[in-house]
C-alpha cells in the first residue's frame, strides 16, 4: 500500500476530492510514501489548474520550516500538509484542520488517538472534521484495521467503512 505508486496514486485521486472542504492533513509512516504522494498531489492540483499547495513534512525538515507551513493553515482554505506521524502525530496545535488522512496508521491506540487529535481541535470556522482512515486489504493490515475500529467504537467515534477500487 505505502509504496506502490499505483496505489498511492488512487489516494491522491481521493484526497484531490477530499480537499475540496477544507483543509487536509496527510499522515504517512514513511518518507517514501509522503513524497511520492506529494508528487501526485502537486501534479494533479497542476492539472486543475488551482494550484493549492501539497507541501511534505518529515524530520528532515526543519523545525522552523515545519511551523511556518502549520501556521500557514490559519489564513488557508484547501491547503494539503502530508507528514510523517513522527513529526505530525504529537504535539502539534493546527485547529483549521477540516480532513485528516492516515494512511496505513497501523495499530498503536495511542498513534491512532494522538493522530485523531490533530484534527479535532477548535477553530472558529469549524465543527467538525472528516477523518480518512485508508489501510490496504493485506493480512496484517486488515488486523489493524480491525482494531483501530475497536478504538472507534470505544471512544464513541461514529465511522463508516468504504472500499476504494483502484486499477494497477
């Protein structure tokens, strides 16, 4: 899932969708996947023509650098941050979240809860947030799955379930 380019290309196709409410922060486990997916993004936003931006954070990324593209949020309407859940998954204040993406977040119930957390912070303009939980269908990645739903169903969050189809 996190590193074949077809695959990472239908979540680009669904966040290009997503995005469209707000803004939307990707989470990814690795720095591979975040920029391929950066590089989907950026070309499917040049194809439309609106031009918003997809930037990628990771540990290689200054800290300074980091907070201006967080802060940057604050004035934004539909801008992308993809971020690895080191850097992103904790300790960040971003309220003007609308979407929040995981991709393959994998089973940690704090991982999971802390990332949950970033988009459920108060803004002004904002009631809730949509929340992307995008996992493959492999064996271990449905086990996850399969209890990151016991999560949700133990904080009271309400979810439903989708299949994407994509084509290889």
């Amino acid at each position: 899932m996190v590193t074949t380019p077809e695959r990472i290309e239908a979540v680009a196709k669904l966040v290009d969708k997503i995005k469209e409410s707000g803004n939307t922060l990707i989470l990814v486990d690795r720095i591979e996947t975040g920029k391929i997916l950066q590089v989907y993004l950026s070309t499917l936003f040049g194809l439309l023509g609106d031009k918003p931006e997809a930037v990628f954070v990771s540990g290689a990324t200054k800290a300074t650098s980091r907070r201006d593209e967080y802060d940057e949020i604050a004035t934004s309407t539909n801008k992308v941050i993809i971020a690895t859940y080191g850097v992103a998954a904790v300790g960040i204040n971003i309220p003007r979240i609308f979407n929040l993406v995981m991709v393959e977040s994998g089973k940690s119930f704090t991982r999971v809860i802390q990332s949950i957390g970033r988009g459920i912070r108060k803004a002004e303009d904002k009631d809730h947030v949509e929340i992307w939980d995008i996992t493959s269908t492999c064996k271990f990645a449905k086990r996850h799955l399969t209890r990151r739903k016991a999560f949700y169903k133990e904080a009271n969050y309400p979810f439903s379930t989708e299949k994407l189809e994509w084509q290889a």
